[in-house]
C-alpha cells in the first residue's frame, strides 16, 4: 500500500496543461455509437488546493489526484496512479488510469469537445426553425395585410425545397435525440420494447 499523498498548493500554476476535456480511446470512430461519446466526456479541472479533479461520466462522481513527480499523479485517499503523456511540442495527448489499464483517454481540441458540438447543433437547429417558421409566418402575414412580397422572390420551387430541406434536417435532430436516450438500442441493437 502507497502512503497518502495529499494536495501541494504550489503545482497549482502546473495544472493548467492537463485541465481540459477528455475521451475514452475504446469507443467507436467511424459508425453511428460515436453519437455516445458525446455524452460520456471526462473533465479535468485544477482545484483550488493544488489537486486535479477528474469528473467522470454519466453521474459516475469525480476523484482527486495529486502531483507525485512530472505527469504522474496519485489519488487522494486512494491507490490509484494517473499518468499524462506529452507530444513533442509539450502539450498533454493522453491520461493513463491504474485503475482502468484498457482504456487510454484522449484529450480532446476546443473543436472536438461535447459542448462546441452540442453548441454547433443547437445554433444550427434555431437557425433552420428560422426558416421553416419563418417563411410561412411571412408569407401568411404579407397575405392577411395584403402586401407584395418585397424585392424579386425566388422561384417557388427553390422556396419549397429549402423548406422541406430544413424540415428534414429538423426531423434528423429529432431522431437523433431520440436515439442517443436509448444508448443500448445504439450499442447493441436491442429493439425498444
């Protein structure tokens, strides 16, 4: 058994370079389970006292590590080992866990972490509901107050396939959505019953 080790306040400005959002290696990269990482990212955060705070997955709780030498860290309170790996330039790629010796985590660019896609999907969403209530709502008001459409309008066929365009993208957000709360059903297959 190692002896307890506990936070030093002076690593506090080290930290920085290993604080970010992180993915398990072990998960799917070109099929649709991809969806899933989404939702399973692990954070690192540098805390207050000197200690890296690992939040984990799906309500999984966090642990506490504390610095034992150069990218090696150890758990507060506990036994396990955390080691970062650096790339030729210096910057931190990768977080091994004693405890878990299959999975390496990766970490992630700002470009790659949940929160721009989440953000990208969302913007991306208002934007198309924009169009597909938009037009319409334009088209009925000028038509209640009896207005001519300003300017010269598209030829009517480009109007309706953007819209149903938008429509569609709409419904794929939907079923996605709808999808990723069933994450066996994406794993695996397994039929709602």
């Amino acid at each position: 058994s190692l002896p307890d080790i506990k936070p030093n306040p002076e690593s506090k400005a080290r930290l920085k370079k290993y604080t970010g959002v992180y993915e398990m290696n072990r998960r799917s990269f070109t099929k649709f389970p991809k969806l899933v990482t989404l939702l399973t990212p692990v954070k690192m955060v540098a805390t207050s006292d000197g200690a890296l705070r690992m939040i984990l997955p799906a309500g999984l709780g966090s642990k506490r590590w504390a610095e034992a030498g150069p990218d090696v860290f150890r758990e507060v309170g506990g036994q396990e080992t955390l080691i970062f790996r650096e790339d030729s330039r210096g910057r931190v790629t990768h977080a091994f866990s004693s405890e878990f010796g299959e999975f390496a985590l990766v970490k992630l660019e700002g470009y790659q972490t949940p929160g721009f896609h989440i953000l990208l999907i969302v913007s991306l969403s208002i934007l198309f509901l924009t169009a597909v209530l938009g037009w319409p709502l334009g088209a009925l008001s000028r038509a209640l107050l009896r207005r001519p459409p300003a300017g010269r309008p598209a030829p009517r066929a480009a109007r309706w396939l953007a819209g149903v365009m938008c429509l569609l993208f709409l419904l794929l957000i939907l079923g996605i959505l709808a999808l990723v709360n069933n994450t066996d059903q994406i794993e695996y297959g397994v039929p709602v019953l």
